[in-house]
C-alpha cells in the first residue's frame, strides 16, 4: 500500500488525499485521474475526515538499484494480494515521508510527523545506485525515411536512484517498446508497438515530435474507430486544431515526450561542455614562449586525443613567469560568436520542449494530459533538467548570464511553468542529487558482452530556488548601481569658430560611446529586472499551492545576502566548540557573513564597478583552509581592501595579508591598482612577486609579462583569486624568474623556512596585536575560531625551520640578516603567539599596540 502512496504524493496529491482515493480505486492512475480532477478536495490532513492512527509497522525503504523488476504470473498474483487493503491497512498507515528521508520513528503519531520530510531532505543524503549502458540499436524509421539510434533502456532511467521511479520508467518503457496495443472497443484487433515507435533518437526534437503525431493516431482496422497508440484509449471524432494536438492525448504521451526531449536536451548540453572544455585545453589563452616550457597535460589512459608525453618528473613551475610570453587574443570574437549560437540551438530546444510541460495556464486552457502528470515525467525533469539548469544557475558571472541572455530567458520560463504546477511545484525545493563518483563494475557478463554496469554515487546539492536565489542577490546588487541618475545640464558657452570646428569633427563619436554604454545597461537593467520578476513568481506560485508554511521553511534555507547585518552584528562573538570540526563549520558560518561589508549605496557612477561588485557579492571564495575578505568605502565605492588569509599547504597558511584595490575611471577597461600592504612597515619581501615597497608582479594586472588583462571581461575576482592561489603558493621561491626549475632543492626549502618566520613575525603576531582597520573583527575571530589548529601549526613549523634569522630582502641568494634579529627570534615569535591566541581562547582581552584592548 505503502508504495502506491507514495506513487501519488510524488504526482503532488496529499497524504490523506492519496489514502482516500486508493480506497475507493485500486489502480493508481485511475486514482490520480480522481484526485486531480477535484474530486477528493474537500480531502484534508489536518480536517478529520481521515482518520490517522500511530504508525505501526513502518516497512523500511528499499535500497535503490538500477534492477530490471523480473516477475512471473505467480508473483503478479501475490502482489495484487498484497495491495489489496481495507480500513484496517488505512489505520496502519501513519503518513508518507517519501524515498528521501528515514521514516519517522515508530510510534509517534501523526502530529509530530513532518509533512515537509519528502521535499525538504538533507543534502547530506548519498544515493549508491547500479546503471547499465548497453549498446544502442539502430532501426529504420519508415515514416521519416531515416536510420536512427534507438534510446536504451539504460539511457532511459539514467540517474534514477528512487525505487518508485524506477518502476515507473521501467513500466512505461517496456509498454511503449514491446508490448501490444489492442483496440479499445473489443474488436480484438491489436498493433504490435516496438522500439522504433517512441524511442528514436533523432537529430532533432521536432522531427521526433513530427514522427509521433503521424503515428500516435491509429485507426482500429476492423471497427475503423480510432485510438491511441500510446495508451490504448478511444480518441475523440473531433479534428485536432493543430498536428501536435494529438501528443497531448494522454499521460503516456506526456512521458515518453518529456523523457526523449529532455535526454536530447541532456546530451546535447554536455556535448557543448565538453567541446567547450576541449578547446580550452587545447588553447589555454595562447601565449607564445620565446623560452619553450614542459607541457603538463593529464592524460586519460584511453585518450589518444593528446601526443604522447615523457615520463619524467613534472617540473613545478609556480605561476609559469619564465620567459617572455605575450597574449594571443585572437579568436575572442569567433568564441563569442560560436557560443551564441551554442546558445541559441539550446535555447530553442528548450523552447520546443516545453510546449509538452504539464501546464493548465497555457494559452487556449489545459490540454488532458496537463491535469495527470506522469510519473515518469517528474524523475526526469528531477534527474535531467535539473542537472542542466544546476550547472546553468551556479554560474558566478552576472555579465556572462546577461550577455547569453537568450538562454537563460528560457530557462527562467522553465522554473516559472515548473512552480505553476502543483504536482512540479516541490522540485523548486528539493535539493539536486549530483553525480560525485562514477566506478565500473568488471563482471564476466559485461567483459563479454556489449551491456556495462556501472556504480554511480549521487549526493544532494542545492535546489534550483536555492541556486536562483544567488543570482536574485547579485541582481538586487546590480540594480541599486543601474538606478537612474539626473544629469544636471551643463552652463551654455559661447564657443569660438575653432571649437566649433572640433566639435563638428567630433561629432558623433561620444554620442557612440554613450549609446552603446546605455545599451549595455539597458541589457543588463532588463536582466536583473527578469531574474528578480521570476523569484516572486515562483515564491508566488509555491505560495498558491503549497502554502505559507512551505515557502517559509523554503526561505530560511536560501542564502543571506552577505555583510547585510549590522556592524554590531558582525562583533558577536561566535562559538568555535570543542572540536576541530564544530570550529570549521562556525568559521565558515561566519566567514560566509562577513567576507563583503559594502555601503548599501552600490556605486551610481559606473556599471562596471556596479556588476563586479555585485558578482562579488557571492562569489568571494570562503572556506576553512583560505577565504577573501573585502570591505568597501562607503564614500568611495572605487576603493577597495582585500584581506586574504593565507592557504592551507603553504607557508602563508592562517597569516592575514591586506591589499589595498584602487578601481581608476576607466575600470574594466584597464586593470585595477592592487598594492600589498602587509611589509612590515616596507621591510619584508614575503614573495618574489610581492615587494617591500606593496607592488604586486602578476601578469592580470600589467605588471609583469605573460597573459593579461582582457578589456571588459577580466574581472577583480580574478585577480584575488591569482593571488591567492598563484602568489600565495607551495612553493614561492619557483616564481622568481630563472629558479623555476629549483623544486625541492635546499635554496627553495631555506626560502620557504624565511617565509614562514616573516609570517609568523608580521602576518599572524603584527596583525594580532596591531589588526589593521577595517579587518579588525576580522582578524581577531579568524585567529581566535582557528587558535587551537595554529598552534598544532607553529609546532609543525618550529620542527621545519632552519634556525636562521629572519632576511628582510628574501633574494634567496646572499643571506642578510635583519638586524637585531637572531635564531632565537623565531622561537620566541611563537611563544608570544601563542599566548595570544590562549588568551582568544579563553576569552581575555588583547592589548594592543596603542595600548587599548580589544576581545
């Protein structure tokens, strides 16, 4: 009984609904035939008029696996059995929470029950199933006059781990491949259906939708009445408006469209990835060398793509500035023009094949199979589209989402019919289950035929609401710069006939350059505008038929725009618990909160600084091993301070690093200014490419030769992120010009040792005790969530260094001493340290430099 429930609340039916109809109709689609055509509406969880007892005897969920259900007439007969059930099997059955969640305890009634458990599961939940790739068919398709490939059957329930859909899909599948189609009118005529019938892949979906509508119709050839191919239902004698009509016939159509298209959908999306991914190995920004270098390539062992490569050592090679490399740009253009055009083929089949979504909006009314759902079209939409729209919607670039704005119009269309349906409205809340680990399965059966079994792990992720909701943020940001602005006019002055003379030869040009900044923003206006449009008209939607208490459990899971709290909030003090793993979570909990404070004034002046920060509202990397922090100046937004704690693996690791980002007028044009700010008042040079005086060498930003910036696409984000991962590196003494070679040898280790002491002196005990405004409250959690794992680190490190004193300079050549400083000095750095940071531990003020104290 259990599972048959189960069938219907996953078609978007309640509980008691669910109970009520199976009572009355054994079969499951004529029982969700009732439920959506109104019949058990006046049907409530919470009204009485289903009575609910304690759960009894709660079967335990199935393991999922991809296995082909193998049933002889016996069986068939046990199971009817089976579902057979009358009120008691009613009284037994507390509620049902779905294939996502563990059932509720035994014995807890109905009250205590979650009625939210089957939408809202943890992402935390792993799924470890079994799917079979065989090798595809070919067959002649007569109508179209065409050799297609057939879908397999493992194709079909790709990425279904749910034990009820895999009994759907399987069901549906095996009726619209192999079974016979018999007149509805009991003429005993039949039409034996095969592969070819549903199940070809064309080239193109609209042919495949072509191919159906001149079949789907059949005319019984004794009685000469008609009926449908898909089903076996009599068709109406009235003529279909238009040749797609037919499609929308039944449940079964529904299925088998939505299931092909959106396996066409699927492919044809991860075939751009791939092919996008392919180019970029092979040009990786062309740069011409005059100095060659090794080519480091990971090769797949049955990947002949790639020339054969020497088995030497790898040559590290920090951040590849040996030699003098100049930019190749060519090409840009034609890699705009080609992803348009990418985009706009996927766009378009997204388009067709969201004519077939249920919809009871659509316009002319609802077609029948809009009001019962199948089964199989919610587990693709769940495994297919989602994973489409996931890799679309985790996308970190407002500006590259507004130019390829074609596509992602669309694919706002989708959410928006999606959240309009109640038996589609809950997947806006469902977390995603993702692909995390694919392994092979060697057995005798597949080593010798053409059918491979495969393990396939899926974890949850972020749903697709949670996912729109980082892009609603970045929108909102964009807006408050993209407001109107009242251009006050300008004090009309005589001019002479010289001026005017220029200006007529001027003419137009600033005129161009207006406009088309106008037209930029007028773009991305209507962009953000649309994104923030469809937010409320899903939450709107959800909210109609799901109710409040569904859209508010959905809200407290989206993200929080970052540094919306007020400054007093950001001074709380946060628990690190007792444990190295409630530290990190608390850390990044509230590194997370407090990686961007800006003015709520995002800048008016300029659409370029507008859409960068409102990319980095989001996107600032935050984790336990490294994070960037970023405040803004609330009088002038093209100021920036960027704080970079150090990343795991190096010797820069938990040291806090400050950069002063200056964005000039004609930012994105040009590079920022980026100086380095933490020297030791000019002395230290932690890096070959971060000098005493705060210049910062990195190609990005022009100060050094090799790939540069690109006008309109470079963004900061890119250049902090360089510097975190580039600069801030294992081994920094490679990225000196001429000692890229030296990995591992004594005078890379002995700069590292240097490293790690000016760190130590400067970056974690300088910052500790004199914290550079604004990051003080940063700096003083940071190390006081982090404390006991430093301290675990400055033992690590005291065993590494060489007992030399500290070198300012850091040439990694002659050694010079910083006067007064001995061998000991670094000893005692860490000493001092480390009683700082049990002081944070145990809650105590530390003094600082001017003699103030600070928790």
């Amino acid at each position: 009984m259990d599972h048959k429930v189960a069938q219907l609340l996953e078609m978007g039916a309640t509980a008691a609904q669910a109970r009520a109809a199976l009572k009355q109709y054994k079969d499951v689609m004529a029982a969700a035939e009732r439920i959506f055509d109104g019949s058990f509406d006046h049907v409530r969880d919470d009204d009485g008029d289903i009575a609910m007892s304690p759960a009894r005897d709660v079967p335990e969920p199935r393991k999922s696996g991809m296995i082909t259900p193998e049933a002889d007439d016996d069986d068939v007969e046990d199971n009817d059995d089976e579902d057979e059930y009358d009120s008691d099997d009613v009284e037994d059955f507390a509620d049902y929470d779905s294939d996502y969640e563990s059932k509720a305890d035994v014995g807890q009634g109905m009250s205590k029950a979650d009625p939210y458990a089957g939408v809202f599961f943890s992402k935390d939940r792993r799924e470890e199933v079994i799917e079979v790739e065989e090798e595809p068919e070919t067959a002649f398709v007569s109508e179209e006059k065409e050799e297609v490939k057939l879908m397999t059957q493992g194709q079909w329930m790709k990425g279904c781990p749910e034990g009820g859909e895999q009994s759907f899909l399987f069901t549906l599948y095996n009726e619209l491949s192999e079974s016979e189609c018999r007149c509805p009118n009991g003429c005993d005529y039949s039409v034996q259906r095969q592969k070819r019938d549903f199940f070809p892949l064309f080239s193109e979906f609209s042919t495949y939708t072509k191919h159906l509508s001149k079949i789907v119709q059949r005319t019984c050839l004794k009685c000469s009445k008609k009926f449908c191919y898909a089903c076996g239902e009599p068709v109406g004698s009235s003529k279909y408006s238009d040749q797609h009509d037919c499609l929308f016939h039944c449940p079964n159509l529904q299925g088998v469209i939505l299931g092909v298209g959106l396996a066409m959908l699927e492919s044809k999306f991860t075939e751009d990835l791939e092919q996008s991914a392919s180019d970029k190995t092979r040009k990786r920004r062309q740069v011409q060398i005059s100095t060659p270098q090794p080519l480091e390539v990971d090769v797949e062992e049955d990947d002949d793509f790639y020339p054969p490569i020497s088995q030497t050592k790898k040559m590290k090679l920090g951040i590849g500035y040996a030699g003098d490399a100049r930019e190749d740009t060519s090409g840009q253009l034609e890699a705009l023009a080609a992803q348009r055009a990418k985009d706009e083929k996927l766009s378009k089949l997204l388009s067709d094949i969201r004519v077939f979504l249920p919809s009871i909006h659509r316009a002319g009314g609802g077609k029948p199979s809009d009001f019962l759902v199948h089964p199989t079209a919610l587990a693709h939409l769940r495994r297919r589209f989602n994973f489409v729209s996931s890799q679309l919607l985790r996308n970190d670039s407002l500006t590259d989402m507004s130019d390829r704005s074609v596509l992602y119009f669309e694919l706002l269309n989708w959410l928006e019919t999606i959240s309009c349906h109640e038996a589609l409205a809950s997947m806006m809340a469902m977390p995603i289950m993702v692909v995390t680990s694919v392994k092979s399965i060697n057995s005798r059966k597949s080593s010798t035929s053409h059918i491979r079994e495969r393990t396939i792990v899926y974890e949850g992720s972020s749903g697709p609401r949670e996912l729109l909701e980082a892009i609603v943020i970045q929108a909102q940001a964009a807006l408050k710069g993209l407001e109107p602005i009242k251009i006050e006019e300008e004090e009309t002055v005589e001019m002479s006939e010289e001026q005017k003379r220029i200006t007529n030869d001027d003419k137009g040009k600033g005129k161009d350059v207006n406009k088309a900044v106008a037209e930029e923003n007028e773009k991305l206006l209507g962009f953000c505008t649309r994104i923030l449009a469809t937010a409320r008209a899903i939450d709107r939607s959800l909210r109609d038929l799901k109710g409040d208490a569904f859209v508010d459990r959905l809200h407290t899971s989206l993200p929080k725009i970052p540094g919306s709290a007020s400054a007093g909030e950001d001074r709380q003090v946060v628990d690190a618990g007792d444990t190295e793993e409630s530290a990190q979570k608390a850390y990044i909990e509230w590194a997370n909160r407090a990686r961007m404070l800006a003015s709520s004034d995002i800048p008016k002046r300029s659409l370029a600084i507008a859409k960068e920060l409102a990319v980095l509202t989001t996107n600032l990397p935050v984790a336990w091993n490294s994070s960037v922090f970023l405040r803004v100046d609330e009088t002038r937004v093209d100021i920036i301070k960027a704080l970079i704690t150090g990343p795991e693996g190096t010797p820069y690791y938990n040291g806090c690093y400050l950069f002063d980002v200056f964005l000039g007028p004609s930012y994105n044009h040009a590079p920022p200014s980026v100086k380095y700010m933490t020297t030791n008042g000019g002395k230290f040079r932690f890096n070959p490419n971060l000098y005493q005086d705060g210049k910062v060498c990195l190609s990005l930003l022009g100060t050094w030769s090799g790939p540069g910036w690109i006008a309109g696409k470079s963004t900061l984000l890119q250049v902090l992120i360089s510097i975190q991962s580039m600069i801030l590196c294992e081994e920094p003494y490679l990225n000196e010009p001429g000692w890229a070679t030296a990995a591992g040898t004594p005078q890379s280790k002995a700069y590292s040792a240097n490293v790690r002491r000016m760190v130590v002196k400067t970056a974690m005990l300088g910052n500790l005790r004199n914290p550079p405004e604004p990051f003080a409250d940063v700096i003083r959690t940071h190390f006081r969530l982090k404390a006991r794992s430093i301290m675990k680190q400055l033992d690590e490190w005291l065993q590494q260094d060489d007992g030399r004193p500290i070198d300012a300079a850091n040439q990694g050549g002659s050694y010079k001493a910083v006067a007064g400083s001995s061998s000991a000095g670094f000893t005692k750095d860490v000493d001092e340290l480390k009683g700082l940071l049990q002081k944070l531990i145990d809650g105590e003020n530390i003094e600082n430099g001017d003699g103030s104290g600070t928790a």
